[in-house]
C-alpha cells in the first residue's frame, strides 16, 4: 500500500445514525444502496444446486457463464461481445479498487473519474500511488492519464451520458493511450425522458465504438438488477487483449467467483422477469419519495436514471444531514462523493415500500409543521 488511506467516509454518520436511532418509530436508512428485496427464487435455487463446488473454479468463469455474459450484452446492452471477451468479477466494487493495480499503473501516472462520484475510483488510485483526478471534460484530461472511469447512470446523481459523450471520451482516451472504463450497474433502471424509453447506451454500444473495442471495458453487477449484493456477482466485457492481461493478473492474484455463484449468475441472466419486477418496485419508490422531498424545498438534480434521489436546498450538506436525522431518517452527504457537492445529499430507494412511505410521510409532516 502506498502511503496511508483516509478514514472510511461513513464512519462520520454514527452520530446522525443515532439521533436517527431515536426517532419513536425507529430510523429509516435511505444512505446506503443496499438492496432489500428477495433475490430471485429461480437464482437461489440455481445456487443450492450448484453448492458441490469440491474443486476450484475457473477464474475466467465456466463456458456456459461466459456465454450468459455475451448473450446478455447484446440482448441488453445492443453490444456484441465474444465469450472469449468477457470476465466475471468478485463483485464490482473490487474490480473499481483494483484495476489500477491490475493494470500496472503506478506513480506519475493519473487514474481519472467523475467530478460527482463514489470514492472507490480514487481510492484505487491511492493504492498504487497514482494521480487521482475528478474531471468530466474530456479536454482537460492530462497527458499522464492511463485510465478513465466513465459512470453511467451515475451514482450518487444518476446522470445519463449519451453516446454523443462517450464517443468524445472514448476518443480522447485513445488519444492519451489510456484504458476508459464504463461503470454502468444501474443501466436497467431509467426513469425520466428519454432514458424511461430509450436503452442508456454502453461504452461499448456501436454507436460509441463502432465495433472496435480497444482499450474499451465494460463494467456490469447484477447486486442491484437482481438483488444479489450478497453474491458479489459482477462482470466486464471488452477489448478481448485487454481482458486476456486482466485474466492472467487475476489468476495470479486468486481472484475467483465461487462455482455456485457463477451457476447462479446464469440463471439471473438468462431471466428478465425478476428485473422487469425490480424495476416497478423502485419506480413506484420513486414516485412516492420524490413529490415529498420537493414539497419540503428540496430540488431534485440529475437522477433521470438508477436507485438514488440526488437532493439540495441550498445549504451546507452536513445541515441537510441533521435535519433529515432529526425526522428519524439518514441520508448521505454529498461531501462523501467528492469536493463538488458540498450542498447535495443522496437518498437510496433501495428501502421497503413501508420505509419509503414513512420517510414521505415524516418529511411531508415537517413541511406541514413549518
């Protein structure tokens, strides 16, 4: 490790979790994307049937997952991607935090990602001593750079680029000779126009690279379009050279997914009913917290996409932290995801219909109060 880490970020909500805590009808945690719903019987019970799993696993996955992978792209995403050209990963946060290890970059190089985003980006940047830098212009993307985190729909604002943006990015990167990585976990769920009716496109979408994929991946987990956080089930696809290095560095590494978990990323892929369902499940979410939250002063920005409500009034995040705290109600704030949203904070949909009704109905009896 080179030098030392910061502190974990949500260590600092403990005492906002308890003045939360002691609300007389409990909190309502809306800080943390954690899904809450049921993972899927058929998957559950692709993983009970998989569970003689005496010897190890294929870092690379078995052939019928490689294949799930690949059908999936171009069912869902319109990319088309070579079983040959995919790898699955322990989850998707691990692969954020390690592919600049994985990649062999190091100091006096420069990891870029979003000026808006989760810390894990640059927190991969710190563990090889690299440069970390928040940019979304393409242009100011510096000659150093040797990886680019696109995140889209984005966490925590949920902003949509379209191919007209990664196009551009995609083409700057390969100017800078650097790999440009797209985030895209939340691309099942859009809500505002014209993504509640339009497919988001991908990093690797035809319209973004033609069907040239050098130095291009795509990033993908099923924790939340499945419910299977638990599993640690994610995915990338793309530059078939890139991801037969990736494989070698994670077989030395032991970087493998369970052989039950891979029988159950199958069955979680081949099945679109269980994420139709989700996605209901959180539109309805959606509806009831968000006319809440703007009758109470909040503006809603970004969030035409993914599972968080991206929020502010106007004052310093830390204040809009308190107040929610004080209705019994934690959220997260924006400082977490960077120097750019001190005023922002995000809420998660990822809670029961129970909860998200009682948070609407708590922020809706403070407005009424005041």
């Amino acid at each position: 490790m080179r030098g030392a880490l910061p502190d974990y970020p949500w260590d600092a909500m403990a005492p906002y979790a308890a003045e939360a805590a002691r609300h007389p009808d409990g909190a309502v945690n809306l800080s943390v994307g954690s899904p809450v719903d049921p993972s899927p019987a058929g998957v559950r019970e692709a993983l009970a049937a998989a569970t003689d799993a005496h010897a190890y696993p294929a870092t690379a996955g078995t052939p019928h997952l490689r294949e799930a992978i690949s059908e999936w792209f171009l069912r869902r995403r319109g990319v088309r991607v070579a079983p040959a050209a995919v790898l699955p990963t322990v989850g998707s946060k691990e692969l954020v935090a390690l592919l600049p290890f994985l990649l062999g970059i190091g100091a006096g190089e420069a990891v870029v990602f979003p000026r808006i985003a989760y810390p894990s980006y640059a927190m991969g940047a710190a563990l090889v001593g690299a440069e970390a830098l928040a940019s979304d212009d393409p242009a100011e993307w510096p000659a150093h750079t040797r990886l680019v985190w696109v995140n889209s729909p984005s966490n925590p604002d949920g902003r949509v680029r379209d191919a007209e943006w990664l196009r551009a990015a995609v083409t700057r990167a390969r100017e800078l000779g650097a790999v440009i990585a797209g985030d895209e976990c939340y691309a099942e769920f859009g809500w505002d126009a014209p993504w509640d009716t339009t497919q988001i496109p991908s990093i690797l979408d035809p319209a973004v690279v033609g069907d040239d994929h050098t130095d291009v991946l795509s990033v993908y987990s099923l924790s939340k379009q499945s419910n299977l956080a638990g599993y640690r089930a994610a995915f990338l696809a793309g530059d078939p050279e890139l991801v037969e290095r990736l494989l070698t560095v994670r077989k030395h590494a032991g970087l493998m997914l369970p052989a039950p978990v891979q029988a159950a990323m199958i069955a979680a892929l081949r099945d679109e009913t269980h994420v139709a369902a989700q996605r209901d499940r959180y539109r309805a979410r959606r509806a009831v917290l968000r006319p809440a939250l703007e009758a109470a002063g909040f503006r809603i920005e970004g969030s035409e996409a993914g599972l968080y409500l991206w929020a502010t009034r106007g004052v310093d995040a830390w204040e809009s932290v308190a107040s929610f705290a004080q209705l019994g109600i934690v959220v997260g704030p924006g400082h977490f995801y960077g120097d750019h949203s001190p005023q922002h904070v995000r809420l998660a949909l990822t809670a029961s219909d129970a909860d998200i009704a009682a948070a609407a109905r708590r922020i809706g009896g403070s407005t009424e109060a005041g």
